[in-house]
C-alpha cells in the first residue's frame, strides 16, 4: 500500500514539474507577443548574456592538466568549465561595479 502512495506522489511530482516547466517558457513568450516593447529590452539583455560568454569563451583555455586526465577530463569539457568560470567573474564584476556606482551616485545627490 505505502508503495502505492510513493508512486502517485512521485507520478504527481513529475506532473507539477512539467506544468511549472510550461508555465515557466509560454507564458513569458505570449507575454513578449502581447508587449513588443518589453522584447527589445530583453532581447538586449540576452544579447549582453551571450555577448560576455562568447568573450569569455574566446579567452578561455582548453588546457587538461595531468592530474585531471585521469578523470577524463577533454580538451572542450576544459574549455567549458573555463568559459563559465571566466563568465563568473566577468558577470560579478559588473554587478560589484553597479552596487559601487549605485550607493556612490546616492551618496552625491
């Protein structure tokens, strides 16, 4: 009987996690039909996201140090990690300089 139970929870998890995923990508999409307006502003923000990861991706190094060879860690999975971790400290150096700017700029007026 218990098993019964777990089975429909878990049936019901996945359910609810397809709901929330669909609600998640529709109902942003017919919001940006329904506002062209607000699209331009995001799809300037998207551009801005996949310009810094296609810079970090060109400073990025594939390099597989020995002792990571012996995880099978490859040239591109190298790469990859490098490129995030390059994404990160772009990505949090402007946020740091938006914080700076922002309590600056208040303390002056």
């Amino acid at each position: 009987m218990s098993d019964t139970f777990v089975n429909l929870g878990l049936y019901l998890s996945y359910i609810l996690i397809v709901v929330g995923t669909l609600a998640a990508v529709v109902f942003p999409i017919l919001y940006l039909i329904k506002d062209p307006k607000s699209a331009k502003a995001t799809f300037i923000g998207l551009a801005a996201v996949f310009g810094v990861l296609l810079i970090s991706y060109l400073f990025a190094d594939g390099t597989v140090l020995p002792s990571y060879a012996n995880y099978g860690t490859t040239e591109a999975s190298s790469k990859f990690v490098s490129t995030g971790l390059i994404a990160f400290y772009i990505l949090a150096f402007i946020s740091m300089a938006a914080v700076i700017y922002s309590e600056i700029s208040k303390a002056i007026k």
